[in-house]
C-alpha cells in the first residue's frame, strides 16, 4: 500500500503556516501577537483561539527583547520545557523547570498548595527579567500573582496557558485583570495547555517560520 | 492579597472529573472509552471531543492488557514522553521516544522523509505487542500504516493523536479506515497533541482516577 502525503518537514510547515494565515482572522489581534498567534494556532490545530487570545501591549516586544538578551525560561512543568526547540532560542536560553526538584514535596507540604505552585519558591533567585511560560496548572499563574502582590521580582513576560476546568479560565482572568505591571499573554476560557505555552516561547524566540 | 482558589491537588482533580462527568456527552461513547475520554477532556479542556473521539471496540482492553504485561510505550516525541505519569504504570513499563536518536538524520535523508516517521525504523525491534503513541506527528501515523501494510510486527494498541494542518486528520482518517487489524483510538480532524496522547497513556495505565 502507498499512501500519498507530505513528507518534507519544510513544506509541511509552509503549507500549515499559509493555511492558517489564510483560514484564521488574524485581523481581531494586534500586528506583532498575530504572527505569535500563527505558532499557537499550529501548535492546538484551532483557528478560533484568535478570539480568546489577550496580550499586553508591549508582551511581545518585551518577550523577544529578554529572549534576545539571555533571560531564562521558566516552565512550570517538563513538557513545556520539552517543547521549547532549543536551536531557535537566540541566546542559548536556559531553560528551567524546577517541579521535580528534591525539595519541591516538602515544600508543598509547608505551604499546603500543589507541587506546582511550591516549585515557584526556587525560580525566585533567577525570577528577576525572566520568561515565565505555563501551560499546565492554575495554580502556578495563581501563586505566580500572590508572590507579585508581595513584591517577589518582576518577569519580563508571564505566558499563562494554563489548561483545566478548576482554576484555570478563574488564573488566566486574574492575570489580565492585574498583572502587576508585568507584560502577559492568556488564552482566556478553559482551553492551552503545554504545546501552547511552548510554541509561544518558540514564537517569541525568532520571528522565522 | 489574598487569593481564593483551591490548592489541594486531590480536590482539584476529583472536582475537575466530576465537572467533566456532568458536563461532557460521555453517554455517546462505549463505557470503556467513556472512562478514558475523561482524561482526554481533562488535558484539553474541551467537553465536545466526545463527538470526534473514535476507538475500535477492543481499545481500551487490548491496551490495558498490554500495559499490565510491561508492554513498552512507543512516543513519537518528547513531549508525549514526559506528560506519561511513571508512577501510574503498572509494570514500570519502558517509555521510548527514538525521535533523538543519533541514527535518525540520516535515516530521514535516506527514507526522504521526515525526522518523525524515519524514528519508527528504531521502533522495529519493540513493536510487536507495544502500545504507540502519537501526539505530534501526522507522519508518524502514515508511516506506521505504510510499515503495518508491508507486514511489521503488529502492536497492541496505536493511541493516533497528530493534531495541526496538514495530514492530521488525513491520518487520522486513513487509521480508522483501517488499522491493519490493531487496536486503535484516535481524535478526528485537526485537534489532538501530545498531551491528550500522554493523557489516554495514563488512563489505561491504571483506571484510578
């Protein structure tokens, strides 16, 4: 059996790029957060995230700048750290996830809240400028907003993807509703999740396609 | 400021579940599927997945058989291999993703085709009786058809999530059109990804929710 499809990887994503840019109305967004909305779109297989995307209006410029200068990632869960494509960070990033350190279970326990959001108390000594991309648990944007309001350093960026029915539309609104000065972007609703939160750090880190 | 939202992982999860449960349409799915689906629309936040979701009607058992006997976890990508929760595995079963493998560059020059579907060559030795999952590639779907019709060994279960543009829900079709004998679920049209993939892992891994 010979089944007839794409094969080339270039080809394959020219030809999703120019299907979505042409399906999906990009017009609803500002200029710089619709070419990263093409990523996201490509990432999720949905045209109509469009509608709930919110971005600040200097998150894009901020994101690339910091990218462009060094600053770490930091993802709250491994597989957004796995789908961060390292060749197209523009300063050999780091890339951070510290959910699965040692002392994140203990942590937890302290501060009765998730692994998750524990796992926030060790990005505090690189927080400062950094890229902070979730795309899995409410309560990582939640404490992420609680340790802003007591004065922890400011991000560059929050990229708050954060997926589910118990807390994440609720996370995602409290940030755009006060990001404590800090440039964001939210999918507003229930949907994201780590592919998005990835592609959009990938978005951010190089404007080719 | 204090923020009100739930931070006991435990009651977050069973509160997400029984959400979905009166939410979601689960009564046009087989019980078995039902029971996996759960998961599915808990790591993508959309109830109306139901409608897409298709699965042959010894899916889920075929699967869970496989996995209680150590069958191995065939990954198309990383992603797909870090979202899969070890601690949930009955049989500590191996997770393998060979998309890194240093042999695959060449190998996808020489099969002129993409680094994906050419990291199946490195699966030949661990099909048979494997449960495969898929969360990125479309290639990698068509590419496991074109091998499962030229006689490779059979595997236990193919979980076929690609998700974007282009040959996603080609692939996804010509699957349910015919696996070749082996079990499959699989989500119609362009929705899918590597969590949802990781996500039907970990509901058939054990069926503790």
């Amino acid at each position: 059996m010979t089944i007839n499809y794409i094969k080339n990887g270039n080809e394959i994503y020219s030809k999703s790029f120019a299907m979505i840019r042409s399906e999906a109305n990009l017009s609803v967004l500002a200029p710089d957060v619709a070419n990263v909305a093409v990523r996201l779109i490509h990432a999720c297989g949905m045209t109509d995230i469009v509608y709930d995307l919110a971005a600040s209006p200097t998150a894009v410029e901020s994101g690339r700048t910091a990218l462009a200068a060094g600053a770490p990632i930091l993802c709250d869960c491994r597989m957004v750290a796995e789908g961060i494509t390292r060749r197209r960070l523009p300063a050999d990033n780091s890339v951070i996830c510290t959910l699965n350190h040692p002392d994140v279970p203990e942590l937890a326990q302290k501060l009765e809240t998730t692994r998750s959001a524990a796992a926030l108390e060790l990005w505090l000594p690189v927080l400062e400028g950094a890229v902070v991309a979730v795309g899995n648990a409410p309560t990582v944007l939640f404490r992420l907003l609680e340790m802003l309001s007591a004065g922890a350093p400011k991000p560059s960026l929050i990229l708050g993807f954060p997926v589910g029915f118990v807390g994440a539309a609720e996370s995602k609104a409290a940030l755009a509703a006060d990001s404590f000065g800090v440039p964001f972007m939210t999918l507003h609703g229930r949907r994201g999740g780590s592919a998005i939160a990835a592609a959009a750090v990938n978005a951010l880190a190089t404007e080719e396609e």
